[in-house]
C-alpha cells in the first residue's frame, strides 16, 4: 500500500472512530463563505487537529474543520478552511481532505474560492461557475504509484466540472436573478500574487480567473469518480489588469460585500445539484 493512501485510511479511521454521519455533498469553504457553517442544521463538528495525522491550514482567518449537517434536508460534509500547497504541504496532503470527504459517502465535490479576474469583463463581486481549469506549476496529486482503489491510473479530465452540474446551476442562479459569468480558473502556487506577466500569461493559455487552490482538489475528485462543479468568487482584478495593487485586505473586503449573495447561491444550487445526481442514479 502507498503511503498517502495508507495516511488517507488512517485519516478515514480516526473520523468514523468519532462520527457516522454519511454526507451526500462536500462543500469547500473558500474566503468570504468562511462563516457559511452558520446556515447549515449542524449535527456533528470535526476539527481537522482531532484527525491523527491531517494537514493542518495555517492561513489566518481559516478555520479548520469539517461541519457535518443538513442544507435543505440534504446532508452535506463542509470544510471550513482548505489545505493549500504554498502552506508547504506534498500536493497528495493537499487533496487529502477531498479524498477524505469522498470516503465518508460524498458524491459531489461543490468547490467555492475567492479569485482573482483575468478577464477584462469581469468586475470585483462577480461569481464566476467554472467550466473548466488549468493548472500551472501545480504538481499533480496524482503522480507517485497509483491507488487503484481510489481510481485509475490515468484518469479522463475532458468532462471534469460535470455539465450537467453546471447546467442546473446555472438555472439557479437565473431563478434567483444572481448574474453568474462561466469560464475557465487557473491554478497557480501562489503564496504571492501574479505578476501582470504572469496574468497576461494566464490570459493567453485561455484563463478568466487566477487563484491558488481548487484544481488539484478536482483532480484527486475526478480520479476518485466524483461529480464536481465550482463557483469563484472574484474579489479583485488580476495584477496589472487596473492600476490598484492587490492586497488580501481587498480580497477579504469584496468576499464579505458579496457573502449573503454567495451564500444564497451556493445554498440553492447545492438542492439544485443534490436532485440533479439523485435524478441520475435514477
Ligand atoms: N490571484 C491569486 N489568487 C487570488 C487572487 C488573485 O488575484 N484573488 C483572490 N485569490
């Protein structure tokens, strides 16, 4: 057996020592959704320091921890406070919790983040659904020797943000009258901000948001089978697309602005996405 996947049923053991709750959704919490937990009919808190051998996030204002409960009756394990590579993590203890959340019974990966805008239409409190990513510079969770009871070998990336997903959340966000762009997020390491290079880089390889999380999650998700979908919250213009500098102040700012809007959508779209699998499996 290879050590993350011997880490990862060491981790799985540990939880199901303290909780039996079996979640059909995991949610990722990015910035500004932080305090989403509070909305959520919470039967049972896990903080990820009680889990012998989780990576711990060390990123001020991340809390860490999963919530598991009910959002409109559906059940749902959330994370509040991701693990992210430029805390100095291996990419395989950055994904853990993903592949962790799938273990304990969930189907769908819904990935939030806060994000940066490449594209030139797109404005500071925009919510972006991802269509697609790219990932750059970012190792892939899944090189090392492959765990063939977690998924295959080399796994099909080409529908990894599951249309069907992203069609109903997108009839969401039109009930709900909440203008939702689509596109493509790109991953870099981080922990810096781009450089207007960097940007134009990014714009050039098809991106229209930047941020330092999320695609490797949906790989280590893909690999494993899940459905996945995504929602980025712009907080700030990429460098050098205006003249203001960035600053995490900025990031913070516009994500709590635009919270209670983010939180009604993703709220809605998680029944939206929980009736569209359960639909599929008939
Ligand atoms: N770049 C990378 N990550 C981010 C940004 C950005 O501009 N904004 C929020 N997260």
């Amino acid at each position: 057996m290879n050590q993350a996947y011997e880490k990862l049923l060491n981790c799985y053991e540990s939880c199901r020592k303290r909780i039996d709750f079996v979640p059909k959704i995991a949610l990722v919490l990015g910035s500004g959704l932080g305090d989403y937990a509070e909305g959520i009919r919470v039967e049972a808190v896990l903080d990820y320091q009680d889990i012998e051998g989780f990576p711990r996030s060390t990123v001020e204002g991340h809390q860490g921890r999963f919530v598991f409960g009910y959002v409109k009756e559906i059940p749902l394990v959330c994370m509040q406070g991701r693990v992210h590579y430029y805390e100095g993590y291996p990419i395989s203890d950055v994904v853990l919790p993903i592949r962790l959340m799938k273990l304990m019974g969930a189907e769908a990966l819904f990935l939030t983040n806060a994000a940066g805008g490449v594209n030139t239409a797109y404005e500071p409190g925009d919510f972006m659904l991802i269509r697609d990513h790219i990932s750059s510079f970012v190792p892939s969770p899944l090189i090392g020797p492959n765990s063939n009871s977690l998924g295959p070998r080399f796994c099909d990336m080409s529908d990894t943000y599951d249309a069907r997903l992203r069609q109903v959340i997108k009839e969401t966000a039109g009930r709900l009258e909440i203008p939702l762009k689509e596109g493509v997020y790109l991953q870099f390491t981080g922990p810096q901000y781009e450089t207007p290079a960097e940007i134009r880089m990014a714009r050039g390889l098809g991106a229209d948001a930047v941020g330092m999380s999320t695609a490797c999650e949906a790989v280590a998700a893909n690999h494993m089978g899940m459905h996945i979908c995504g929602i980025s919250c712009i907080t700030n213009m990429a460098a050098g697309v205006t003249e203001n500098p960035l600053s995490h102040e900025e990031v913070q700012e516009t994500a709590d602005r635009v919270a209670p809007l983010f939180k009604h959508l993703v709220t809605e779209s998680i029944a939206a996405v929980a009736q569209a699998i359960s639909e599929e499996e008939g």
